[in-house]
C-alpha cells in the first residue's frame, strides 16, 4: 500500500489538475457564447446571400438561359478527381471532436478510390495535419491557425485556389467536412458538396416565379459568378465559425467531465488516505499496549 505522503501527493496533483481542467472549462463556455454570437449574424448573411443567387436564377430561367452553362455548376457523374477540404481543431483536449471529422474523410477517401477517382486533402487545422502527416498520408494543401482563429480574407484565400482548379478541371467535386455545432452539448459532422454547387442546395432552379429584380441580360451571367464566389468563400468562412462553435462545446464538455472525474478520484484517494491513517494509528496502539503488557 502506498505511503500517507504518496496519497497526499496524489491528491494535491489531482486537486490541481481539477482547478486547470475547470478554468478551461469557464474559458471555453465564454468563448462559445462569442462565437455562437458571431454565426447567427453569418447566418443571417448568408440567408440574404441566398435569396439573391435566387433572384438571379429566376432571372436566367425567364430568359430561358440554363444554369449548367455557369462553370460552378457544371455536374460530372463520375469525377476522376475529388478534393476533400476538412477542418480540425489546432488544439487538442476536446475530447472526440477531431477524430470524428477525421473519420468522416477517411470514409470518403476510402469510398471515392473505390469508384477509381483520385482523392487530394486539403487540410484546416494542426490535429488534422499531424495525424495525416503521421500516417504519411499526402495533403495537396495545408494551412494551421486558421481553425482557430477565422478570418475572412485568409479563408476566401485558400477557397480560391480550390475553386481556381474546379474551373481548370484539375478536380471535378469540391467535399467541405467540418463538425458543426448543433447545440452545447451536441455537434455533428457535416459533410456538403462545394463545388459543383447543387441548386437544390440553395432552393434556386425550382421555379420561375416574377422578381422585382431588374438586371439587363447580359448582367445574368455575371453577376450570378460573382455571387456564387462570394457564397463559396463565404461557405467556407461560416465553416470554420460552425467549427469553432462545435470545438469549444466539445471542450466545454471534455472538461466538465475531466473536473467531474478528477473530483471523483479525490473522493477515492481521500478514503484510501484515511483508511491507510486509521490503519498505522491502529497499528501503533497495538504496539504501545503490547509495550506495556511486555512491562507488566
């Protein structure tokens, strides 16, 4: 059995590993209750965003003009070439937050080589890198930092070059996959085809019904391009965000359950310490009324 001093010493470390585990647990909630702040505004972005590709489809479609004819939505059946862009947390401690995205990747790459086409990664955060790195696996595009920090110009950035070879025809299927956030104690892995862009995705092509919109003819093409960009980057952008959300509730909930189990252990040890006291305070009694009965 183990000496008082080793189940003191025990118990301190816990005790301190339980103060770490509940100040990170307080600084993850107060960063989520930011960032959820920050996607409902992208949210509403996004809706309007939305609404104004729409317009502009029922534009093309009273002129009889097709969708199809935009490069990002021209839809090959069978792609030779997938890209697979993934976003994973630049930090760890989230208990299974990473590796669930991981395994969501893993699942297409292993279903897109079955159906012959080449996979290329393109990552979005340290924990996603390494262990793609670790396992030698190739990554056509990297970049840490991002995940946990998002920013707009960096994100349309990296989106740029990937929607830049779809048009090239370098890749013909962009997959976005991220953990979203669904609510503080639930996140859930999101996987959406970026490019080409489904119409069903964005309600548009459905219907001609009348706009208010007034475009001259040659406006259509151009300007549904330019939004359709704007809504790629902005994809990925409100990716990242839904991702940070759904890390620090992951966090949040790793820690609680850390604090939780560090308490419970400090209960164990505490038993353990008085159990191991009443024993060497038992044991001494005996040697001291034995002392004395020798005396006698």
């Amino acid at each position: 059995m183990a000496s008082l001093k080793d189940i003191q010493r025990k118990i301190k470390s816990v005790k301190n590993t339980q103060k770490t585990t509940r100040a990170m647990k307080l600084v993850s909630s107060a960063k989520l209750r930011r960032t959820e702040e920050l996607a409902k505004k992208s949210k509403v972005y996004a809706a309007k965003l939305n609404e104004l590709i729409n317009e502009i489809a029922q534009k093309m479609c009273e002129s009889e003009s097709s969708l199809s004819d935009t490069p990002y939505f021209k839809n090959i059946e069978n792609p030779k070439v997938v890209d697979v862009v993934f976003v994973t947390a630049d930090k760890g401690l989230c208990g299974g937050f990473n590796s669930q995205t991981i395994k969501r990747v893993n699942r297409l790459i292993a279903k897109y080589k079955e159906e012959g086409a080449e996979v290329r990664l393109r990552a979005i955060g340290r924990k996603g890198i390494d262990y793609y790195r670790f396992n030698a696996i190739d990554m056509l595009d990297q970049i840490a930092g991002l995940s946990s920090s998002p920013e707009f110009e960096k994100s349309s950035e990296f989106i740029r070059e990937v929607a830049s070879d779809f048009i090239a025809g370098k890749t013909q299927r962009v997959i976005l996959v991220n953990n979203g956030y669904v609510n503080m104690i639930t996140q859930a892995i999101r996987e959406n085809q970026l490019l080409p862009i489904d119409p069903s995705q964005l309600d548009i092509g459905k219907s001609c019904s009348p706009s208010d919109l007034e475009l001259e003819p040659d406006d259509n093409d151009t300007l549904l391009e330019d939004l359709v960009r704007r809504y790629i980057e902005f994809s990925i952008y409100y990716a990242l965000i839904d991702s940070l959300a759904a890390e620090h509730s992951a966090r949040m909930q790793a820690m609680d359950a850390a604090t939780n189990n560090a308490k419970d252990m400090v209960n164990r040890l505490t038993i353990s310490y008085n159990k191991a006291r009443q024993e060497a305070i038992t044991t001494e009694l005996i040697e001291i009324i034995s002392g004395v009965e020798s005396m006698k």
